[in-house]
C-alpha cells in the first residue's frame, strides 16, 4: 500500500523493514511499516490482514496490493521477511479494502485543561471503553432524573406564574411574550452537539467550554449497518422536528389575538352548544366563575381559561396530523397511478409497434398469396398469369423494404460504435488514425488477392515454356475431366482457374478484411475509454456504458464468427503441408522456379490464421492497457457510493474480453505457435515417411 493511502486512512502502521521484489522501480526494496486492515478478498471479509507500507519515491501510479504492472509475467506475493510465492496473474483473486469511518461516543472526564494523547493500544482501549460505557450509561440516568425532575418543578412555575400575571394585570393591558431562560442541562446538551471531531484513527481528544463540564471523545470503528440505522435515526429525528414546527405555525394562524387578554381563541370543535366557563376578574381583583353559552350563529370562537388552554392545543395537533397523513396517502396514490399510466402507455406503444410490424408482414404474404392465386388460375391466360407474378412480386418488395426501414438502429453495432467516436471531439483522433491504418491494410490486401492468381498465371505458363518441361503445370493443383499437357488446353485450363479463383479470393480477403476493422475499432474505443477515464476521473457516468457496449460488441462477434474461426484454426496446419513438401521436393530435384512457386503459396496459406491471432492479440492487449487505466486515477479518493460502479469496472477488465470460440481457445500469438509447431510437426512426418 502507498504511504499516502495509509496517512489518508489514518492507519496504525508498525515499523518493518521487509524486503521485497517486483515492486516499483527497483529490483529491490524495503518497506517502511505494516498495518492491519480489513479487507474482502472474492466476496470474503477477513479482519486484520497485514498490509505492507511502500514509499511512494519507489512506487509507480499503477501499484496494486499484492500486483505489479511490469514486463514480467510472474507475480509476487509478500509473505514474510524472507519467504516469497509466486504465482500467475490469472490466479490473483480480487481484493478491496474494506475501510469504515469511525464511530464518535461521549463520556463525562474530570480534567479541564485540553490535551491530545498519543495512539492507545488495543488492550488499553478496549479496558477504556468499558469504563466509558459505565460512565455513559450512569450519566444518561442521572440526566434523565434531572430531566424529569426539571419538567416537573418548570411546569408548576409556569402554572402559578401566569395565573398570577392573569390576576395582578387588569382587563385593558396587554401580556408581553415570555422568554424561557436555558437551563443548564440544556446549554450542557447544546454544547453536546457543538462538539467536532476531526480525525478517523483511535485518538481521545477533550473539547472543554467554560461554563461546561470537559467531555472526552473516544473514537471507534463502526459497521455499515450501523451507520445505516443511525442515518435513519436522524433522518426521522429531523422530520419529527420539521412536522411539530408546521403544525404549530398552523395552530398559531388558527388561533386569534384580537379577544381580551385573559381569554385565549381555540378553533370551533365538533359539538355545536358547547358550556363554557371562564374567570372575569371584578373590581377588588378577584376573580368570579361564570357559566355561559356563547355559541350562536354570530360567535366563531369557544373561550377557556388559560388552564385548558394544553387540551385544545392537542386536539388541534391530531386533527392537522389526521389532514396531513390523507394528503401524503392522496400523494402516494397519485404517484401509483402515475406509474400506473405510463406503464399502459409504454405497453400500448410497444402494441402498436407490434401490430404495424404485423400489418406489414401481413400485407406481405397476402402480396405473395395473390401473386401465386392469379399464377394458377388454369382459366387465365399466359399474359395474366405473367401480370399476376409481377405485381405479387413488387407488392412482396415493397412490404420487405418498408420492413427492412423499421429495423432498429442499435442492431448495427459497429457503425454505432464509429458514430460515438466520431461525435467525441478531445478523441476522435484515435478512430481517424484507425481508420487510416484500415483503408491501407484494404488496399495492400486486395491488391495482393486481385493480382497473385494473374501472376502466378504468367509465372506458371512462362516458367512451363522457357524450360520446355514435359510435364505441365496449373496454377492451382485440381482435377480435371481433360488432358491439360497440351499448349491450347494448359492455357486455356489457367486462365479458367485464374477466372474462378478471384471471386473466391474477394470473399475471403473481405471477411479478414472486416476482421481487421473490428479490431482496430474496438482498439480505438478502448483508448477512447483509458483516455476519459483518466482525465475526467470515475465520476463520469459515461465510461462505464461505453465500456458495457464495448463488451456486447466482442460477445455478437463471437457469437457469429467464433465457430468459423475455429475451424479454420484446426484445418489451417493441414493447407501449407502439401506446398511445403512439394517445395522440398523441387530443391532436390533443382528446380528453383516451381520451389519459389510452392513457397509462396505455403506463406499464403498461413496469412489467414496469423491475422487472425494477431487481431486477437491485439484486442488482449489494448484490454489490458485499459485494466492499468483504470489504476491512473484517484480513485481512492472517492467515496464508496461513487466507487461502487468503478470497483465493478475494475472486475471486469481483470477477465479481459477478446475473440474465443466458448471460453475454449483463445485467439492470441500462443494459438499462432501452436499452429506453426503442428505444420513442422506435419511436415516432418511426411519426409520421414517419404524418406523411409
């Protein structure tokens, strides 16, 4: 791990002086330290693995844990000062450091003064932590004691405060507003959540405040579950609060200020001839209770004594709280229904689609039908039932064009693919040099299929006659139903194979041809992909469905072309074998000319399997390129929500798509050997059993 990382991790890292091999520039270096981590290793947690620290002078950017990007195809594990495994890049096992943020928890500390402590030791901590749960958990009762006894003694206060106030003001002056002084317990609870706690490690740290008692923050790890309970704690804790702040803004629009000042206006309640009491103080100041109707059509209010002023209040808080549950049900189901409509309307789109695709194969066949019902009308003549087939057939045609317009765009992959290249201006760079590259390959191929069977023509029948050679030759070895010795009937045998063979030659040189463009545009799009995702980093949405699209594009090509390929794989040790035994054959014998003859042909056999492993090959390696991109960025520094869909990217170029027939073989330069090795083999064997 980088040295930086573990500062950023605020990790507990031991000194170490291991050696170890593979890792950064130099053949060799030390390690500054271990440390302890989490980490998940293919969908396992394991706890307390220890990680090496590497500086980061002696690191490249493209470092992994436990993998180095260099030439070499062997990989280093470190497991220990003095032992090393090896083992391949294929069996490496995906592995993530599974980092939490810690958990903050509050205890009560006698000293005053503020000070910062050293790391505590795992034995010390735990020991810590026991006491500082007894702490918290005898503070908590002693606060809620306090808590309930304060309620108590507050709300007789206030009781016999204001029916005092209500008997010593008389009739015609106004209350002012009451302010509510902070307890204590209150400015110890505010400056409980003031608190800050900066770093992520297992520090205790004081914050002290003068008219407060010295809190003592002790730091833990905590799991993601409890960070997801704790989340929603607040966020329910937060929206409690935004509720009881609207339903007392509505009871307080509700009520009015214009009565006398010791009567208090509460909303009409359900009963209509309600008995109300209330004091009126007299002129000694006493107060007399009186008992009265006042509900009629021209009053709108019921009047209470203040005392009951706490019930009121509640009933008008359950009748805001059943209005606002109907509306947020009346919101739920809007959005039900909402879903609801536009489901039918996407399904009946797709119907629609559906039924003029269907109309229009209809139409079709009913063209065709027709067509063939006016063709076999026995009482028709020959002009109509010519007339029939026709107009069957133009109608036939012109359903199948219609059809073929309404296919979908997204079936063309490839020309899909150049479009987004083309449309990213920062690369398009890369397709143009792609597409350079092709258009010379095309024509350096083409022209050798076009003029080789013109040449060899030439080559054979001049070669024939400047030597007098009794036995004549053809281009291509075939059989023939005639004797092709003679003058006229060789050359004319020659120009006939010549003729048949260019159309064969046109065909295979366009499906290598489209082999190769495949593979320098796949190239293209991976560079496109390292490209964005270094310089605009993992927060770019658009990187990982390009790189989804990049690999469907690979499956569809092995899918239609896997099978072929194979099989040519398999045949191709078996084309060169009769042209190379006939080339050694024609050494022997002197014959210089047919020798050079045979020996391009074997060469040529050979071209197609080298293309393909080579485009094979080269697919495997701008995949790879890719895998290390994706170790350039910081992506360390992203949050774990942003480096969910990076980590599974990541995953996904470790198994690298490229053209394989099922998973089985492989087209790369190791096919391209096996291939050589197998026509050696061939060869060898028919000269043993030529020689024997």
């Amino acid at each position: 791990m980088r040295a930086s990382l573990a500062v950023k991790l605020c990790l507990r890292v031991e000194p170490d002086e291991t050696e170890i091999w593979g890792f950064g520039e130099n053949a060799k270096s030390k390690t500054l330290g271990r440390a302890k981590v989490n980490v998940k290793i293919d969908e396992v947690r394991i706890s307390d693995v220890p990680i090496v620290i590497v500086s980061d002078c002696c690191q490249p950017y493209d470092f992994v844990v436990g993998r180095t990007w260099i030439d070499s195809t062997r990989v280093s594990y470190v497991k220990g000062k003095e032992e090393i495994e090896f083992i391949t890049p294929s069996e490496i096992p995906s592995l993530e450091i599974d980092y939490e943020p810690p958990r903050t928890r509050i205890v009560n500390c006698e000293e005053r003064r503020t000070t910062s402590q050293p790391i505590i030791p795992m034995s010390e901590r735990e020991q810590l932590e026991d006491t500082a749960k007894e702490i918290n958990r005898e503070s908590t009762q002693c606060v809620e004691n306090d808590q309930s006894t304060e309620r108590e003694a507050e709300s007789n206060e206030h009781d016999e405060n204001e029916f005092k106030e209500v008997l010593e003001k008389g009739p015609t002056e106004e209350l002012g507003d009451t302010i509510v002084e902070h307890t204590a317990l209150e400015k110890r609870l505010e400056q409980r959540r003031l608190l800050t706690i900066s770093g992520e490690s297992n520090e205790v740290k004081e914050n002290v405040n003068r008219d407060s008692q010295p809190i003592l923050v002790i730091t833990e790890k905590l799991t993601k579950s409890k960070i997801n309970r704790v989340r929603r704690e607040d966020r329910d804790v937060t929206q409690q609060d935004v509720d009881e702040r609207e339903e007392n803004e509505e009871v307080e629009e509700r009520m009015s200020h214009d009565l006398r000042p010791f009567d208090l206006a509460v909303p009409i309640t359900a009963i209509p001839n309600e008995k109300t009491a209330f004091t009126i103080p007299d002129g000694s100041g006493q107060s007399k209770r009186t008992e009265n109707n006042f509900m009629n059509e021209s009053n709108k209010f019921t009047f209470k004594p203040a005392r009951d002023v706490s019930d009121s209040i509640e009933r008008s808080k359950r009748e805001c709280g059943t209005v606002r549950r109907v509306e947020s049900s009346l919101k739920s189901e809007r959005c039900v229904c909402g879903r609801q409509e536009r489901a039918r309307e996407r399904i009946s789109r797709k119907h629609e689609k559906w039924k003029e695709k269907n109309s229009l194969l209809a139409g079709r066949r009913e063209g065709v039908i027709e067509g063939k019902e006016r063709c076999g009308d026995a009482g028709e003549s020959d002009e109509e039932s010519i007339e029939g087939q026709t107009e069957g057939a133009n109608v036939a045609e012109k359903q199948d064009q219609q059809v073929r317009r309404r296919e979908p765009v997204e079936e063309r992959r490839l020309e899909i693919l150049r479009l987004r290249m083309v449309k990213d201006e920062k690369n398009k760079h890369f397709v143009n040099y792609a597409e350079k590259i092709g258009r010379k390959i095309s024509s350096f191929i083409f022209l050798v299929c076009n003029s080789f069977p013109v040449i060899a023509f030439f080559y054979v029948t001049l070669t024939d006659f400047a030597f007098n050679r009794k036995e004549k030759h053809l281009v291509h070895r075939v059989w023939t139903p005639w004797d092709y010795q003679e003058i006229y009937a060789n050359i004319l045998t020659n120009i006939l194979i010549t003729i048949l063979s260019l159309p064969c030659l046109s065909v295979y040189a366009g499906l290598h041809l489209w082999e190769i463009s495949f593979t320098l545009y796949i190239s293209a799009y991976a560079k496109t992909i390292e490209n964005n995702l270094i310089n605009n980093g993992i927060r770019n949405k658009k990187i990982y469905e390009q790189h989804k699209f990049m690999i469907e594009i690979v499956k569809d090509h092995n899918k239609i072309l896997a099978a072929i390929k194979y099989w040519e794989a398999q045949i191709s040790p078996l084309m060169p074998c009769g042209f190379a035994y006939s080339f050694l054959k024609a050494l022997k014998r002197n014959e210089i000319s047919i020798a050079m003859d045979y020996y391009v042909r074997a060469s040529l056999t050979l071209i197609p399997s080298f293309i393909t492993c080579c485009c094979g090959q080269q697919i495997i390696s701008q995949m790879e390129n890719l895998h290390h991109g994706t170790y350039m960025c910081n992506w360390y520094e992203e949050s774990a929500r942003r480096r969910k869909n990076f980590l599974t990217m990541m995953i996904r170029t470790t198994k690298t798509p490229t053209i394989n027939y099922k998973l089985f073989v492989t087209f790369d330069h190791v096919l391209l050997g096996l291939i050589l090795q197998t026509v050696y083999s061939y060869i060898m064997l028919m000269v043993n059993i030529d020689t024997e």
